[in-house]
C-alpha cells in the first residue's frame, strides 16, 4: 500500500504545478487583454436635450465608449450621446477630447462619435485602436471582460462569462428609444461581468482582446451586450453617412404557434404598405425570403429575420415563398425606405410647446392619410398653448395658423415668425387643429408675454424691527395679564431708526404716542405696521412698552423705507434662462452681506436652460462674470448681450451660495440655440 504514496505524492505535486500554471496563463490573458483594449476606453460626459413640458429640457449624462479606428472613431449607445448637442471624452489617462456625434441609431441603440483630434496638442499621445472580434464565435462559458466608467468614474474592468449569446427582453417592446423597439433587431450576449450605470457603450472584450459586443442594459445581475457583428455593421454605415438605410415593407411577423412547422407567421399587414399591395394577408406562412431560408418558433429567432428584412435594398424587387391554407404561394415584393419612428422635436417657445414633423410611421400610427401638419410633442402647462381654450395638448396635430395652411415644422416656424415680428405684446391667432377625427378652432395668443409695469410705490415710513403678536397665551406666559395688547420686537435690523433709537429684540411695546397697538391674536400682524405706515417718513413718534420688566419710553425718528424685492430692477436673461436683480436690503442682512458687497441675486432659474446645466441656483448671489464683478442689472444685460453676440465659449459665473462660494462654467451650444 505504501509503494502508491511515492507516485500519489507525484501526482499531488503534477496537478498542483499544472493549476499554478494554467492559474499564471489565466492571469497572462487576462493581463494581455486588459492592456490591448483599456486604453480605447473613453469616459464620455454629454449634455443632451429631450422635449418635455413643451420645453427641450438640457440634462447631463455620462457613459462609456471605444475607440475603434485612428481617426478618433468611438462607439458608443445611442441613448448616451443620441440626443447629445455636446460631448467631451475622457481618455485612459486622463486627456479631455470634445467630439462630434456623426449618427445615432435608436434601434440598435448605437452611436457614433468622432473626437477632434485637431484639437489635441502636437505632441500628444498616438490614440490606442481596439478591434472588433467575430461574435458569432461566442460561447456560453467563454471568459469575458466588460470595460467602461461606470456612475462616471474613471475607467474600470470587470470579469466574467458569457451566459447566453441571444438574450431579449421578455416583453416585447418594453425597450423603446424613439419610439423604436430595440428588441426587434438586437439579440443581446448575455454575461456576469458586473455592470452599473455608465458602463453603457463600454466594450464587452474576449481573452483576445477583442470586442465581442457593446454593453446597453444590466438586468439583475447579468448584463447585456449588442453583439460586435451587429456593431460593427451599424457603426459603419453610421460613420458613412449618418443614418442607417433600411427597407420596410409593411409586414408584421411572429414566431410559428405550432413549432414543429417551419416558416414565420405573418401576424399582420399595414394597410395600404407594400405588403399589403403584393396580397400578403394574416395567417399566412414564410419560409423563405428572397432565396434565404426563414423560422422562428421563439421570439428569439425574430431578430435575424427582421435584420434580413430591413437589410433589403429600397427599391429592389425579391420574392418571397411561403404558404396559404397550405398551399404553395410566392410573392413578389419591392420595399420602400423605412423612414425612423418619429421625428426630432422642436422647440416653439412663444407656444410653449415642443412639436415635430410627421414620419411614415407616427402618421401611420396616427392614423392619417399624409404626413401633413405639426404634431404637438409637449405643452407647457402655463404657457399660452395651454391656457387657450380649447388648450392644445400632446398628439394634436396644427393644420392652420391665422389662414395659413400648416404642412410641417418649418411652415410652422415661418408664420410664427411672421405673426410675431417686431410686438412686443402677444397677438391672438386663430388655430386650426385636428384632434383624432376632430377638428377643433381655438385662440392662442402667442408671442412675448406682456411686460408688467411696476409703478413706482410712494416712500413710506419705516422703523426697521420685525414683530410678533402679544397673544393671549404668550401675555400669560410672560406673567402679564391675559387682556395685554401689544407686539414684541424680535429683530432690530442694522442701521435702521430702530436701531439708532436703541430698540432691542425681545422689547415689548404697548403704544404709539399713547394710542393703544390694538394686536392681540395672530391675525393681527399687520396692525404695528399700519399704525407706523400713518405717520410720514420724517416723523418722531414715542414708544412705550416694557425692557425685562421695567418701564420703557423711547422717542424714534421714522425714516424712509428702503424699496422691497419687488420694486427693484431685475432682467431675465432668455438665452441662458434665468432671472437676477438687485440685492435689497432684506437680502443683505438674511444673507449676512456687508453693507458694501456687489452683486445681483438670482431669482429665478428655468429648468431646462443653460444656467441650470451649469449649476446656477436660485437664491444664489452672482458676484463676477469673467472675473469682472456685476452690481447693476443694466451693465449686467450689457455683459450678456455682448456674451451672446460674440458667442462665446465659455462664460464662468463666480457665486455666493451661503456661507460658500464657487465658480460655475457655462458652455452654450450655440449651434442649437
């Protein structure tokens, strides 16, 4: 028995080296594919714009990207730089490239960028290229590695396998980019490489060092990555020309309800489409599509006969064979050029709306006969598009403004600007407009809304204290008998009457000039106030109340008050979209201002705008722009008017937001605006 320890202690010895050693190879792919491949990764930080509340709301968003040719080429997810109107990419080692989008396609949510490597400085580090590698030579089990910047970090790498190479989601179309469904051509490689947020458009790389797929979705614990095959197809005809050119015909298909028949099911015909005219119907069969063999028994067998589909060349005859009631049929069929889900939207800001052009699929959707009109996309709830009456709302459709036949955007555009031309109030215009088989007239008053003229208010007299009523609980509570009438001060602000005459909080006072203050419950907070707005603004008036007890007399000299936040200047910037005016005296002392501080307070900021994108708050104090301090709202609309006519690049606010301050970047894209 002993005679085996020596040979058992061999193979102990045989199997431990080969672990190590298949352990160290291990450890050499992965290190080999890291290296080849980390350095494309860009960490892509983008401003994008979306239509909503009849506005076209700005947001930040970052992601993950490739770089995939020596031009500066990076793919990424369409619904990362889609809809993006500016894009900086950060390289492996820290470099920051603005780029360029050069097409997006929602329904395989991919885009395509271009960095502007014109831009980089003479002696900058050559770009490292990734390759794509074949994924349909993906296995279930192969070692995989999923590459990008998750929540907007700097680049990471995770490790794991692949755990299905043709995974969807469950409900067909529950993931919609534009209205398109991405599950129709997409068939995601399915893996356990961890995977967050900002990791979309990263590469999915083997233990080659090769792309094999571009990571969209995580779902649970797996992720899911578009096959290279698919990307690499796509972003092709993306950097080609900007779009991806297919073929619809009208057809609507579905896996077979018997699966031991071959062929695709034929679930649907879009009326009066090219199917329809080559006398498709329900029910029937396809089994082979211009000479290629068709089946699906699951949805996911789908894809690949929709790429085949949409793959057809516009314009060019095929057949296709199939049956009917189980006989023989071919048809022949020309497709047209399919034409994307919905157009981009526009903004109207003197409708408050967003609206876009018809396509051959919304108007199909919608149910009309031509592409004719502007669709409203979004409304604003308190603009003038919403508060006519009838209000418009979203899927109504302009057909004429003030007798002008409407049959797109730019019609739209162009007699809006007519009406609008040089008023300075809004213009009530007849509208036209057709609500599924509705049609509807309404009045929208559009244009600049009205400016409201302020009247100057007449000077009033002002003491300088803020006040609480000597109601009957607090009288019992300070030891005074229940029927007291009166005010406590519970602030004396800075150099005020009040504070000269020598008034501190927690005084109580009874009378003026002997008269009673008439103020007992909590609705009596404005009668102090009105007793004091009797008198003028240089009057001596007498003060009698109590000091911790003790009798209190004090004679005050009224002085004028100083103007409210609302009788102050203010200028609503509409390029950046916000709102500032001059401090009043109320902001200085609730902010802590010394007497002499510059600066102008923001009163408002819009959502959606460039000032929000940047950071700017209401309530913050704009002390500098460009490092040149701002105190009067008239040199600052200058400032912003000669900002805005240069177009410039960036504009750096410098702001006080409490006890801190900061500077904030404004980058516009003017090109948009």
């Amino acid at each position: 028995m002993n005679i085996f320890l020596p040979f058992f202690f061999v193979l102990c010895i045989s199997l431990s080296a080969k672990a190590e050693y298949e352990t160290a190879d291990s450890s050499l792919a992965l290190n080999s594919a890291v290296d080849s491949v980390y350095p494309a990764i860009v960490r892509i930080a983008v401003v994008s714009e979306k239509g909503s509340g009849g506005r076209m709301m700005k947001s930040r968003a970052t992601g993950s990207g490739v770089i995939i040719d020596k031009t500066g080429l990076v793919v990424t997810n369409h619904h990362v730089a889609g809809k993006a109107t500016r894009i900086a990419c950060r390289l492996h080692d820290g470099e920051e490239v603005m780029a360029d989008l050069l097409g997006a396609d929602p329904m395989t949510d991919l885009a395509v960028l271009r960095l502007r490597l014109s831009e980089r400085p003479e002696k900058a580090i050559p770009l490292t290229v990734a390759k794509f590698g074949n994924s349909d030579e993906v296995r279930v089990g192969d070692p995989c590695f999923a590459m990008g910047s998750p929540a907007g970090l700097s680049q990471s790498v995770t490790r794991g396998i692949i755990s299905n190479v043709a995974m969807m989601s469950p409900n067909r179309g529950s993931f919609r980019l534009d209205g398109e469904s991405v599950g129709e051509l997409v068939r995601w490689l399915g893996h356990d490489a961890v995977i967050f947020p900002g990791n979309s458009g990263g590469p999915l790389v083997n233990d080659k060092g090769e792309i094999i797929g571009i990571n969209e979705v995580g779902i649970g614990s797996l992720g899911g990555a578009i096959p290279a095959n698919l990307a690499q197809s796509v972003a092709g005809e993306l950097k080609q020309s900007g779009y991806v050119s297919r073929c619809w015909t009208g057809l609507e298909c579905q896996p077979m309800l018997d699966s031991k028949r071959r062929g695709i099911l034929v679930a649907g015909v879009i009326e009066d489409s090219p199917a329809d005219r080559a006398g498709f119907a329900p029910g029937d069969v396809l089994t082979r599509y211009d000479g290629h063999p068709v089946h699906a028994t699951i949805p996911e067998d789908l894809p690949p006969f929709n790429q085949l589909a949409y793959g057809m060349i516009p314009g060019k005859r095929f057949k296709v064979v199939g049956l009917r009631a189980g006989k023989k049929m071919v048809w022949s069929l020309t497709g047209i050029p399919r034409e994307p889900a919905y157009a981009k939207e526009k903004e109207l800001k003197t409708w408050g709306l967003t609206v876009r052009d018809f396509t051959l699929m919304s108007s199909l959707e919608a149910r009309r006969s031509g592409k004719e009109g502007a669709q409203v996309h979004s409304v604003n709830r308190g603009g003038p598009s919403a508060s006519a009456k009838p209000g418009l709302f979203a899927g109504d459709v302009i057909v004429k403004v003030g007798g002008h036949s409407i049959r797109s955007v730019k019609d739209l555009l162009r007699v809006t600007h007519e009406i609008t031309k040089g008023k300075r109030e809004p213009v009530p215009t007849l509208i036209t407009l057709e609500r599924d088989l509705a049609h509807l007239l309404t009045v929208v008053s559009i244009g600049p809304e009205a400016e409201e003229n302020q009247p100057l208010q007449a000077w009033k007299p002002w003491l300088g204290i803020s006040t609480q009523v000597l109601t009957k609980d607090l009288s019992q509570a300070l030891e005074l008998p229940r029927n007291t009438r009166g005010i406590r001060i519970i602030q004396v602000f800075p150099e005020t009457p009040a504070e000269r005459a020598g008034l501190q909080s927690g005084d109580l006072l009874f009378r003026i000039d002997g008269q009673i203050i008439m103020a007992y419950r909590t609705e009596d907070t404005e009668v102090f106030g009105n007793m004091i707005k009797e008198y003028k603004t240089d009057a001596t008036i007498r003060l009698s109340g109590l000091r911790a007890g003790t009798p209190l007399d004090l004679n005050v000299t009224l002085d004028k008050r100083p103007p409210p936040a609302n009788e102050l200047h203010q200028y609503e910037e509409e390029t950046f979209e916000f709102t500032v005016r001059e401090l009043s005296f109320g902001d200085r002392v609730f902010a802590r201002l010394e007497k002499d501080q510059s600066g102008l307070l923001v009163d408002n900021v819009e959502a959606a705008g460039w000032a929000a994108l940047a950071g700017l708050m209401q309530g913050d104090i704009l002390l500098e722009i460009d490092g040149v301090s701002t105190n009067q709202v008239n040199d600052f609309e200058k400032r912003m008017k000669e900002i805005t006519r240069n177009k410039s690049k960036r504009i750096v606010f410098f702001v006080r937001r409490g006890i801190h301050t900061l500077f904030l970047k404004l980058e516009p894209d003017w090109d948009n605006e």
